[in-house]
C-alpha cells in the first residue's frame, strides 16, 4: 500500500538542480553530493536495498545511497556465493528500488560476476544497459588496478562508478575465506595502490570491505573521493550495512562489524504465530473484517 504522508527528506539542495527549476531533483543525492559531504565531513549513509518496499522506507529515513548489492545472491535467492546471480537478476531488482525513491536517495547497482571481468568493452556495454534499463545513479564494481581502464571507459562516458576492495566477495573461489584482507605489508601496501588507481580512473567512491581501520584511515586520508567502509572501522567517509543484517534477519550471521538496530526475524516469527493461531481458533477474520 502506498503511504500518503509527505515524510521531509534531509541533504542540502543541489544549487544547480534547483537553479534549473527541477524542484523535485532538489534534494537528490548525486556524485557531488557525496564529494562536498567529504569536503564538509559529513558522514555518508548507505545500505543495501533489493525491492520496491524496502527502497521506499530506507529512502523516507533519509539514507544516502541505496547500493543493490550482489549480496542479493545471498540474502534474496539463498545462494552460498554471490557467484550466481546475473545481469539481469541484478537489472530486475534495481529497477524495484529506482521505483522506491522519490525524495533522497542515490542508487547504485552492483556489477555482477562475470558482467565486466571479459573485457571493457563488455563491462561497459553492461554498465551501460544497467544505466538505461534501470534508472540507477550510477554502478558498482569489485577490484583494484585490474579494472581501472573499465573504469575509465565507463567514467568517460558519463557512468558514476563505485569501487570495491578489500573483502571482494566474488573473488572467494580465489582467496577460500572471507578473513580480513590487507593485514600483511604487501596486502595493504597493494591496496593503497589499488585505491589511488581507481580515484585516478574516475571512481567517485570506494567500497572497503574487512580491512583494518587504521589501513582505511591512511587511505581516506590519502583520497579526494569518498571511502564507505563495512567491517573498515570508523574513519572511513561512509559506512555501509546489509539491509538483511542490521535489520535481524539473518540471524545466522554474526560478524562484528555487524549492528542489529532491530530483530526483525523473531518479530515477523511472532506475527505469523499469531496470525495462524487465530485463523485456527476462528478469531479471524471478525465481523468488522468482513463484508
Ligand atoms: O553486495 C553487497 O551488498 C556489497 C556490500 C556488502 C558493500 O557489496
């Protein structure tokens, strides 16, 4: 059901949207949005979102950025991985949360596997099919200075890019765990690397997943572009959580980056118990439930 209530929306008016007469883009998160939050040090939030529903309640809280993550591989369709899910799965869901936003937030959408790993050219063809056939404000891609031309083709072409290092789930074949990265000297001096070729390649943002803190400080500290860490400490620019897990549905996941703001599993539980136990006791519906 659609709600009626105008609920404000926060962030700063985008002077040129406004100056331009697009009223209702006015307070619309883009990529110099989240480059002056920087300059400001205002704290960018993100949070993962795969349908209509969520998208509209998560953007009515004032959330930044909505990345469709490819973690919907995992939360969505219950795959071990996030290895399966394709193109047009991830196209599919972004199309829902773009549909969720009227008042704030950026959507970004996740690069699957095997969506750019071919070549540029493909990667950018894809990037490009997700912009046109979703409405998304830009994607996101895993990897260091191996996809630094993909991301300079996709950036000057008008395509906002977000990059993904660190813990990059698709890589888990590779690496065989999902242990913190970037702890050994060459891990992390690799990394520092990685960032400063993506910044240069035209990446707006980074993602930086299970690193230490005080390797995504040096790095924060050492880009022009946003850092959003998950499980990289509290000086990265933004932080990022899955909707799944802060939220307490998925109860089975217990890493410490993880912040339950509520237990959601156990109440939806407790609201189908009760839904069950009266329709069988006959108490619904009642009289006034009924035409
Ligand atoms: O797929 C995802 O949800 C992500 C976040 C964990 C950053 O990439």
């Amino acid at each position: 059901m659609k709600s009626k209530k105008k609920i404000p929306s926060k962030g700063s008016p985008n002077p040129i949207a406004s100056s331009e007469g697009h009223a209702a883009e006015a307070r619309r998160v883009t990529t110099r949005t989240i480059r002056e939050m920087k300059l400001r040090g205002e704290k960018v939030t993100m949070i993962t979102a795969y349908d209509y529903t969520f998208a509209r309640l998560f953007d009515q809280a004032g959330a930044d950025i909505l990345l469709v993550g490819d973690s919907l591989s995992n939360v969505i369709q219950g795959n071990e991985t996030t290895i399966p899910v394709t193109l047009d799965e991830m196209i599919y869901h972004a199309r829902l949360v773009v549909r969720g936003v009227h008042e704030h937030a950026m959507v970004i959408c996740d690069m699957p596997f095997m969506s750019f790993q071919v070549t540029v050219e493909e990667g950018f063809r894809n990037a490009g099919r997700i912009m046109k056939e979703t409405g998304a404000g830009g994607v996101k891609l895993e990897g260091g200075q191996r996809v630094a031309d993909h991301v300079r083709r996709m950036s000057e072409a008008g395509i906002p890019v977000m990059g993904h290092l660190g813990l990059t789930p698709q890589s888990i074949h590779q690496f065989g765990s999902y242990r913190t990265r970037g702890i050994t000297k060459d891990e992390s001096d690799r990394m520092k690397k990685d960032a400063k070729a993506l910044e240069d390649a035209g990446c707006f943002a980074l993602v930086l997943e299970k690193i230490p803190s005080g390797l995504a400080k040096e790095i924060t500290d050492s880009l022009k572009v946003s850092t959003i860490g998950i499980g990289a400490g509290p000086h990265c620019d933004g932080q990022v959580l899955v909707m799944h897990d802060m939220l307490g549905l998925t109860e089975e996941f217990h890493p410490r980056f993880v912040r339950r703001y509520a237990s959601l599993a156990e109440t939806v539980r407790e609201a189908v118990r009760s839904y069950d136990s009266d329709i069988k006791n006959g108490k619904f519906p009642s009289k006034a439930e009924s035409y």
